[in-house]
DNA sequence: TAATATAATTACCGGTGAGTATCATGCGGC
DNA sequence: GCCGCATGATACTCACCGGTAATTATATTA
C-alpha cells in the first residue's frame, strides 16, 4: 500500500517513529497511546537476533537466509519483518550486542580505582567472554563489507573504542607502574585484541581452560600477569584486590 | 559436455592429471607431448587468483560475483572457466597460496639450525608477510564455511599444520635454552597465531610498520625476542638473510 | 460483540548470480 | 586447405533469496 505513511524506503527505526509520536501528538490525545512497550515484543526480537547469531556462527552470514532463520524459529520470513527492518540490521544488532559487553567491561574498568594492571584484567575477561559467547562470530569474522555505509561507520566507531580503550589501560598500566611491557601501547592493544579474537576461531564451548582462564592465561603471556618477576619489584603484593573484590563475575 | 572425459564433478587439479598421463602413455608417443604445459595457461589461472583474492579482500567472498571478476581481468564470465571448475576452487586456491607461503617459511625453519628462537623469528617474519599479502585475506577472513567438506578439511589440515609448526618451535625454544615463555606452547600459540592473523584487519599498505617490524615487535612482545634478557647474546647473525625477500610494500 | 491493533501467513516479485550450451576465432601441424 | 585444439564470446537456464502485498488469525479494549 503506497499510501501508507512512513513505510517509503528510508529505514526508520521503530523507535524513532514512536519517539516522534509521543512527541507531536502530545499526551491527552487518546490517540497519544503510550505505545505500550510490549516487553513480549523485545523478548522476541531478542531472540530474532540471537537464533541469527548462532546461525550465522555456524554457517556464515551469507549461507543463512532468512527463511532458514524463520525455519529456526519456527515462523515464516515476513514474520521476521515485524521485528527488523531488514537482514542487514540483524547483523548489525548481532554486532552491536557482542561489542556492547565488551564496552560494558571498559566502562566497568573506568569506574574502578583499582590499578590498571587489574582493571585490564578485567577488560581482557570480559573480552574473552564475549568472544567465546553466541556473538563473538559476529564480532570477529562478519565484515563491515555486509554492511552500509553508516551501519558500518557505527561499528567501525564502536571497535575504535575498545581499542582505544585498551590502549588507555595499557598507558595507565605504564604510568601507575603496574604494567611492565617493552613495546609501544598500540602495537600491544592490536596483538592483544588479536589474540583474543582469535577465540573465535578456535574456542569451543567444552574446552579444557574457561574463558576467564584463558584470558588469565593471555594476561601472563604479554608480561602483565601475576605470574611476572618484572612485576613483583615494581610493585607490592595489591595486584590481587580488585580481582577477588566483589565483582560478580 | 558429459562425454568429455574426466569433467565429471569431482575437482581434478590439473598437475595431476598431467602426471598420471605422462606416466601412463610415456614419452614417445607423439600423444604424450600434447601436455604442451603452456606457461600461458598457468599465467592466465594465476592472474584470476590474485585478482580473486584482492577483490575478495575489498569487497568479500560473496559481495564478489565471477562477472565481477572476469570484468576486473577484462573477459567475460564463461572463460573463467577455462581455468578454474567454480568460484569455490577460486577461493580455495587464494586459501592454500597464501598458507603455503607460511608453510614455505616453517620448512625453512625446519631445515636450519639455528636456534629455535630465530627460527621462529622466521617464521613470525613469513607469517606477516602472507598476512600482509593479498592472500591474507582469505586465510583469515575467508571461512571453512564457504568450502565443501573436502576442501574445508584440506585447509583445516593445512592451517593445523602450521599451528602444531609453530608449537614445535616452541618446545623446541624452550628445550634448547633461547625461548623463555611462562605459559604453555599451546596457548602461546594460540595468541601468537591471533595477534598475526589480526594483521589482515589493521594492517594497510602503508603503514608506518613495515610487516617485518611488527613482526618483530611481537616477538619482543611474547617475551621471545631480542630484547627479552633471557637472550644475552646476540647470536643471530643470520636471521637477516631471508628478511628482505618477497614484500613489496 | 464490534472495533482495532498486532501478529503471522500465503503467495508472489524482481533481481542476481553461478553455471552451461553453443557458436566463433586463431593457430599449429598434416 | 583442413583438422584439432585452445580460447573466447553470446545468450541463456535455473535456483535462490531478499523483500513485499494482500490476507487471515489472535488478542485487547470499549
């Protein structure tokens, strides 16, 4: 139906059109509705968006169509639509939703005054975790080829972040006098996020070490572990607090 | 054509074919010789395999369509075929051309016997540089996803070989004294492999680097390099020879 | 129960892309 | 000149897939 207003060609997120609502129609119009937030919907749009990141892990981005995705969910394809605009949102949101937890780590580690060695221990766990979750595929082998221009400015940005937040970290690490490494902070970020993205090549749920042990394991690897002489002299027995302090993990 | 024999589905590398034909029919017979290995041929398939694997590197495995390709080498869809069975040998081929090249620096390795610590310099070196290449693409990004069983199963073999090479040289480090690493071979490994592999996401020509500094830097890194004190002396005089061949950046 | 919004379905469209059947040309050897 | 072969182009098929229109089912509310 042509007529239908807001459904042309641009995408519009669903909740940019509410948004705009709300705010025209102000709120003793009956017809002002508050759009009752179904959680029933979010619940499987959700789901929409996790089936599709197990599906692509297994069989990529490309060999998944959205009919196999409905399959796996036991709708039909259009049903799909109720919930994404379109394929290329779901990758997006598959995306989004892995780097989210490793941003939530980063921001969790600002928030602590906990030397940085610590606090990047902690980044570099939560790293690992997210890598080794359902949407540690997207994260690492999905490419921002599938995605357009903006989608994949919006991810590109996301990933600067991180990496710009490990970079910080490793700096801290070297002013505080926590962190002892003999090469510059970028290159370190770059084969630290490396070898942790490489998880997702070769972790399997059921393997010997835990995520958390790996990522203790990489810690130590790069010389800012606990493990580490060069560390002991530099500075005292703390380097344990933050670790057992009362973070949920 | 069904007649035609050996066209049947099953993929027949050609050198092969070629070999069980000179050995079958020998060499004097004025049939033997039509296997006029003409250079132009193998010239002509290579030229579609690189410029495969720098397409694939822009625009992806399945954004790159084969009338893509064959615009980009100026003939149409259909010759393509003269060279290769289907797109999936295309990208299987870009798979084991940038692989062998790592393959080739492991025998290197293997076949000196320097101390192990420099021969896995060597191979760190070989390693970014065909991560580096046009082919590192399709070593990293490209996935077993795209490839039939079979094919699946030869890279897997390939890339397992070089991961069992790379925690030979390990082991071997650490036996001969000129290797100093706090974690084991296998994860160490594991994290030397991602922090190379991830070259292919950051690294563009150009760079301030040059893949042999990096290379170098995460060597140092992984506490294995020539800064690392357990190194005293600095017995490399040959780990320069190889060095300057083959980049082009 | 009527009205309405949401949810899901059936049936389709348009485009694309891998792979093929068939014909045309150039060339070396007889 | 003719045959065999390699190489290439034209024009096609065939299936799949993303996305949509029209329609039915379900639930909520007045």
């Amino acid at each position: 139906m042509p007529g239908k207003p807001g459904s042309g060609k641009s995408v519009r997120r669903k909740s940019e059109l509410g948004a705009a609502r709300s705010a025209a129609v102000a709120s003793e119009s009956p017809w002002a509705r508050p759009r009752r937030r179904s959680r029933e919907r979010e619940i499987k749009r959700d789901a929409v968006i996790l089936t599709a990141a197990r599906a692509f892990q297994r069989r990529g981005y490309h060999n998944t169509s959205l009919d196999d995705l409905a399959a796996l969910l036991g709708v039909t394809k259009p049903t799909l639509y109720h919930y994404v605009t379109n394929k290329e949102e779901i990758l997006f949101e598959c995306f989004r939703t892995g780097l989210d937890q490793i941003r939530a780590g980063l921001r969790e580690a600002d928030a602590s005054d906990a030397p940085a060695r610590d606090r990047l221990a902690l980044v570099v766990r939560r790293y690992a975790a997210a890598i080794t979750s359902d949407f540690g595929w997207c994260m690492v082998r999905a490419e921002d080829q599938d995605l357009s221009h903006e989608m994949g400015a919006a991810i590109k940005a996301l990933k600067s972040e991180i990496d710009q937040g490990l970079r910080r970290l490793l700096r801290a690490g070297i002013g505080d006098g926590s962190i002892a490494i003999a090469t510059e902070p970028k290159l370190t970020a770059f084969a630290l996020a490396g070898a942790l993205n490489w998880m997702g090549h070769w972790y399997r749920a059921g393997e010997a070490l835990s995520s958390d042990e790996v990522a203790e394991g990489f810690m130590v690897l790069f010389g800012v572990g606990p493990a580490t002489k060069a560390q002991r002299g530099r500075y005292n027995g703390r380097s344990k607090t933050a670790q057992s302090s009362g973070r949920k993990e």
